[in-house]
C-alpha cells in the first residue's frame, strides 16, 4: 500500500508503551439487575474470575468511530467507520483518504458502516464483502454488499448488494451485523429486532429478517433464515472446531452468549434474561420457554457485547482457544475461557479505558482491538513485561 497518502498525523506508540489499567476490580461483585432471576444450569453466569496479566498496547492509528476490520494480506487492516467510510491503515499506521465507490448509509444511532471481511481467495480476486444501514423505503434495514477493491486500495468496482433484512423500520437501532465467512461459500450475517416495541415479535417469525442469524449462500447470493429469537447480535465468531458462536445484546441485563445451531429458536423476545431499561420485565418475565434454547452463558448486569474472536496465535499460549469479546458498557476485552460448551472462566482486560466495538488476531497472534467513537483507534496488544 505505498501508494496511499496518509489522511492524516499518524498516532503511533511505539517505545513507549500506553499505561497499564489500575488493578483489576472484581466484576462478578456487581449486583444484578434482575436478582430474582436465577441461572438454568451452574455455572450459566459469572464464572470464577480468571487472574492474569495485562497485555501491553500500541495505537497502531486513529479513526473516527470504527466498527469493523480485517488484516489485508499485504499487510495493515481495512476499517470501516461509521459515518460512511472505509479506510485502509498501512502496517505503519497511516489511515488513507475514504475508499471511494461504498454505498450511501443511514449512519443515524447506531447505524453506519459497519462489519467488513475479506473473500477467502481475496489475494487474488480482492473481494470484500461489508454491512450497512441501508436507507430504504419505510425506513432503513439491514444490508450486506460485495465489491472488488482496487489494487492500490483507492476504490470499489462491481458494487451490489446481495442481501437486504425485510422488513424496513424506522428506526435506527438494533442493526445487528457481523459477518463471518463459514468457510464452505456461505457468508453468515446477523441482525437485529430493530428496538422497536411494534417489530419485537418478528424476532420469532421465520419469514422475516429481524432478530436472525442469516447464511447467505455465495455461489447463488440466496439467503436462508439460520436461527430465529434473537435480539441484537453484534459479536460472531467461528470456533476452532468450526462452530459459530454468537453473543447477542440484552436490555438490563441479559447479554448472551450462544452456540448456533441451524433450525434453533433462541428465546427473544419470549424468554430472556434481565428486564426491561423502564425495569419492568421483559414479556411475561419467563427466562426459560418450550422449543427455545438457553444461552451458554449471560451477564446481568451486561457488558454490551461487540467484535468477538477466537484465540488461535503464539503470543499469548494461555489464551489459545479462548473467547474474545469486546465490551461496550463493560469498557474491557472480555477473554472467556470455554470447556466442552461451557464457560468455566471469565477475565476482563483493558477495563476503563473505553468502549471497545471490534476484536481480531492478527497472523502474527497479535490482538487488535478498535475502541468506539469519534476518538477511537485501531490498538495492538502484546504480551506485558510481567506477562
């Protein structure tokens, strides 16, 4: 990428490493939101606090308002941001200008440019394939696109949409929107209920495209309802074992971590953990509910869950298999520890210091994080000293 002309002053932090955290606090000491909500199995919420060093960090550059990446094969990362743009930042940190050619978006509340990830063959064809807010008729909706970056990274050629979430509401929340390639052609994208009282329901109704896991079919681009009942996915990840693995947002309370299963129905909004933001409950208050599957794992109070990954890397051996989730609320990278399906250990890295939206493994095992909002960045964390 020599050819890209950096947009603006690169932040790098490179002998000099960012402060560490103030000692961990115990998270699991917070009280919940529903107290009188109880766990369906042991050991479905607030796992033993897991001890462990903080790693160190170096903000590779700054962005306005990430949401997602992927590592180019050439080195450096593609960002989205969420106003609308989609930006390459060099293995040096420079950030070009936009990459010309992405569709409109509707970047109100929590709309905007979203997720991104390269085509598997993407060292020769330079397919990517991106999630936005779409501004439709009635509204806006979900929407994944595909296109052929240039060689010098400037701009999109061959631009289509491939798949729109239907119906269109007026609302501008609850987009949902990973991307995870499954690595057997088919793309999977996930949605929200929209956060509206009205469309909630659809969550559960199989002919629409509101609260689901969706696996589009690349060699057709057909869609097929995945899974229904959820409420906002913005976490997904493919295990090592090939399974996908999602965690989705509760409301106060009710952060879940699922294992995807084709044909399951995953409660919401009929049974879910937490209560309502008024405090009321949530439907008929049931956390449990016949033919719907309980999460894995859930937080009350949430960690508002965004960017997930697996750890497959050198750097850090003890994490190797674990869960990476980036916290919003929770303002930490959440490192579950999972055990034949269940989560025995939970540790809470980076806490404080911001939002964090998006989470990846660079080739070299790398972690790299991008923290929310017009202030964020896209930062690399190593082993610390004490590591």
């Amino acid at each position: 990428m020599t050819s890209l002309i950096p947009r603006r002053l690169m932040w790098i932090v490179s002998a000099a490493l960012l402060p560490l955290a103030a000692p961990a606090q115990d998270f699991n000491a917070a009280p919940p939101n529903a107290p009188s909500q109880s766990p369906a199995f042991p050991g479905q919420t607030r796992a033993p606090v897991i001890s462990s060093a903080e790693p160190a960090q170096q903000v590779v550059a700054r962005l306005d308002s990430p949401w997602g990446m992927a590592e180019l094969p050439e080195g450096g990362w593609i960002v989205t941001e969420k106003a609308g743009q989609l930006r390459i930042v060099s293995p040096e940190g420079a950030v070009s200008d936009p990459v010309a050619g992405v569709p409109d978006v509707d970047a109100r509340g929590q709309g905007g440019l979203l997720d991104v990830v390269l085509a598997d063959d993407f060292a020769t064809s330079r397919q990517l394939f991106w999630s936005f807010s779409e501004p439709r008729e009635g509204g806006n909706a979900t929407a994944v696109a595909t296109g052929i970056l240039s060689p010098d990274g400037t701009a999109l050629s061959d631009v289509r949409v491939i798949f729109q979430q239907n119906p269109a509401w007026n609302s501008d929340k609850h987009f949902g929107s990973r991307l995870v390639l499954d690595g057997q052609g088919g793309l999977f994208v996930t949605t929200g209920d929209r956060s509206v009282m009205q469309a909630r329901p659809l969550a559960q109704d199989p002919q629409s495209g509101l609260g689901k896991v969706i696996r589009i079919d690349l060699a057709g681009d057909s869609a097929e309802v995945w899974t229904i009942g959820h409420r906002n996915i913005q976490s997904a990840a493919i295990a090592p074992d090939g399974q996908l693995w999602v965690v989705e947002h509760g409301a106060r309370g009710g952060d879940e971590l699922n294992l995807i299963e084709k044909g399951k129905n995953y409660g919401w909004p009929v049974a879910s953990y937490g209560v309502e933001y008024s405090g009321g409950p949530i439907g008929q208050g049931a956390t449990q509910a016949e033919g719907t599957e309980q999460p894995v794992y859930y937080w009350d109070p949430v960690i508002a869950p965004s960017g997930m990954a697996f750890y497959d890397g050198a750097l850090f051996p003890e994490w190797q298999g674990n869960a990476l989730i980036g916290g919003l609320r929770g303002q930490a990278l959440v490192r579950l520890k999972i055990e034949d399906g269940k989560v025995t250990g939970e540790a809470r890295h980076l806490q404080g210091q911001g939002r964090i939206r998006d989470v990846a493994v660079a080739r070299d095992g790398a972690v790299m994080v991008l923290t929310d909002g017009p202030g964020g960045a896209l930062i690399r964390l190593t082993p610390g000293e004490d590591a």
